[in-house]
C-alpha cells in the first residue's frame, strides 16, 4: 500500500490550528480539493464534495481526538486515509499528516503528494 508523510511548522498556536483541523466545515478553507461538505447525522463522519465535482458526494468517515491532538480521515468511496496530527512547537504548531492509499488507487500517489503539500501550506497560515 502506497503511503507517504508530509509535515510543516506554523507559527499559529495548536488551539488554533485545532479549529480549522477538527471542523470538517472548515476543510474547503484549507485543504486543496475539497470544494465542499456537508455534515452527516452521524457525528463521526461527514460528506466531501470534490472541487469541480458538485454532484458526486464522497462519505468520510472522522476520528477526532483532541487529547491526542489528532484527527483522521478515511474516504468511504477510495479507501484513502489521512491521519493529522497537531504538537506544540515553541509558540507555533507542527502540523503533520501520514496519507495510506489503497493498491487500487496507487495511480493518485503524485496527485495527492501535491495536495497535501498545498493543503499543508494553507492550514499553516490560516487564522481562525
């Protein structure tokens, strides 16, 4: 199974980063390719429109624990996981994600490198 880490220093603190990483409303703000979602009636999950793909609705599921300082992502359609995680790093935040995709979908390996890395960047200067 293909699988890669990226990481980034922000100088925003972990509280708030942890706004814009925990809330799946938020996502369209920073991660690339995500146009946009709508939660579900299940607390541990959401839906993700892609960019440009207004009508094909991709159900995630969504693990949050704030203790851990970590959320994590798997798609329900693709099988992609993304696992985020948040520690303090002087008054700033490193931010760092582990991507795990399926065999099947190992053709999206650069595609996804790029997102992360512009997803990344984004989360790492926005502010709340």
């Amino acid at each position: 199974m293909p699988s890669f880490d990226q990481s980034i220093l922000s100088d925003t603190a972990p509280e708030e980063v942890w706004k814009l990483l925990y809330d799946p409303a938020r996502f369209p703000d920073w991660w690339a390719g995500v146009g946009s979602v709508e939660p579900r009636e299940s607390a541990s999950g959401y839906t993700m429109y892609p960019e440009g793909y207004p009508d094909f609705p991709m159900p995630q599921a969504l693990t949050v624990s704030q203790d851990a300082g970590s959320v994590e992502i798997s798609c329900l359609v693709s099988d992609l996981c993304f696992a985020w995680r948040l520690r303090p790093h002087g008054t700033g935040t490193e931010i760092s994600v582990h991507v795990e995709i399926p065999d099947c979908e190992a053709r999206r390996l650069d595609a996804q490198q790029e997102l992360i890395r512009q997803s990344l960047i984004r989360l790492a200067t926005l502010r709340t």
